[in-house]
C-alpha cells in the first residue's frame, strides 16, 4: 500500500506530513486508522503539514475533525501548517477552522506547542 503521508514523533509531538495534493477518501481512511494509533495521553500536540493540499473532501475533513475529538480530552491542539487558501476555506465552509492552531512553519508550530 503507497503511504501518502509520513509521520514523525519527537518530544511527544507527532507530525503529519501529507504528500498528496488531496486529502480526500483515498488518504483519509489510512490516515484515521493512523490517528487511532497515535493519538494517545502523553502527545502534546499533533502537526498536520498541509503544505501540498490543494483539496480536501469531506472524508479529509472528517480525518481532521477525528483527530481533534482524539485529543480534545487530552487539551491537546491540532496545529495545521502551510494551510492553502482553498483549504481554509473549506474548514471554513464546514465551521470547523476554528478548532484548529495554524502556523505557517513546522518550527513556529513546534515553539508554540513548548512555550
């Protein structure tokens, strides 16, 4: 099976990287099956690098909105970095941009998780 995102973990931070330009039903249900895994008591925050999403579905939506429902009872944030405008717009659209941290760089998000 062809990953389309990695994922790395470093001081109990876990970051996404999603290689596709869409985050759609292709990507979504791999990537859900990973945030059960993952998301777990002592992750601090969890970064989705969106910088190559060009497009999300409802399906990519709903892969963000688990992830934050995941880590919501640990007050653990949802940090989207290199978000497109189309992209912002769409979590507009589904009123769901305001549950999430975004930054432009994957350092800005990682100070803000330590600060």
């Amino acid at each position: 099976m062809n990953m389309n995102f990695t994922f790395e973990t470093a001081d109990n931070i876990v970051i996404f990287t999603l290689k596709n330009a869409n985050l759609d039903l292709e990507i979504s249900a791999q990537l859900k099956a990973k945030l059960l895994i993952l998301c777990q008591p002592d992750v601090e925050a969890l970064i989705f690098d969106l910088t190559n999403i060009e497009y999300v579905d409802s399906s990519g939506l709903g892969a963000l909105l688990l992830a934050y429902r995941q880590m919501k009872e640990y007050e653990s944030p949802i940090i989207l970095i290199g978000v497109q405008p189309i992209v912002k717009k769409m979590l507009s659209i589904s009123q769901i941009d305001d549950l999430f941290v975004y930054f432009d760089t994957k350092q800005e998000a990682i100070d803000y998780v330590k600060k």
